[in-house]
C-alpha cells in the first residue's frame, strides 16, 4: 500500500459493547458522522452507497443504545429488527432500510449493473436524513470542530 492509499483510507471504530463500557448513542453518532464524510467524499457510486449504508447502521445503534440504557437484555437479530424492537414508532423507517440492505448487499457484490451518482446521491440524502431523525431523538448534535 502506498502512502496516498493510507492517507485516503478511513478509519472506521467498532463500537462493541463488550469491548467497551462507554458505548453510547453519541459514540454511534459520532461515528455515523465520520462514515457519511467518508462516504460524501466517494467518487464512485457504489463506494458511496456502502459507506453511507455503514453510516444507517451506526444511527440504528445510536438509537437501540439510546433506548436501552440501563437494560441487560439485548434482543438478537440484525440491526433493523432491534431496532424495530426498541423503537416501534420508527417502523417505517425500518421498512425502508430493510429494503436498502438487500440492495446494498446486492451492490457489494456487483449486481446491480451500472449505478448513477443521483442514485448513490439520493441514498446519501436518505442516511442523512435517518441520522438527523436519530439525533433529534437522542438529543445529540456532535460538536463542530
């Protein structure tokens, strides 16, 4: 790997509870945030998509951790189910991050033929939007540096 390919690379946390007592819903925020610059900063659609897509999933965290603090139990499942298990009101929001992780999944794997940057640009606006719905509900805006 070259020296420009390190400096482009993102750094992307793992935010498991095991390995960490301070998760919380702002560390997935936080985190949510440096996937949606990285994935803002993508030329290439499919990149974009898939970055942005890391991004949802974080927000889902944030909210999940958010609900659950304090609580033992963690319910199985992935990330859409928890949380339509811990945040019912945001089942329409589930519904439709459900349908964008089959096509995710689809576009890491090459599927999905020739994606448009309005396509990758609309998915984007769409995890924006989700991680501004979850900030708002767990009272966390990160601080501007």
């Amino acid at each position: 790997m070259s020296t420009t390919d390190r400096t482009t690379t993102a750094k992307v946390t793992r935010l498991r509870r095991g390995g960490s007592p301070h998760v919380t819903a702002a560390s997935y925020i936080d985190e949510a945030e440096r996937l949606l610059e990285r994935a803002r900063r993508e030329p290439q659609p499919a990149e974009r998509i898939t970055w942005a897509y890391r991004a949802a999933l974080r927000g889902a965290g944030a909210a999940i951790e958010d609900v659950r603090t304090g609580k033992r139990r963690r319910t199985s499942g992935c990330a859409w189910a928890r949380l339509r298990a811990a945040v019912p009101e945001m089942e329409d929001t589930v519904e439709r991050f459900e349908v964008y992780a089959r096509f995710v999944a689809r576009v890491e794997m090459g599927l999905e033929g020739e994606l448009r940057l309005s396509d990758a640009d609309n998915f984007y606006a769409a995890v924006c939007d989700f991680i501004d719905e979850v900030r708002g509900m767990v009272g966390y805006l990160p601080e501007v540096a």
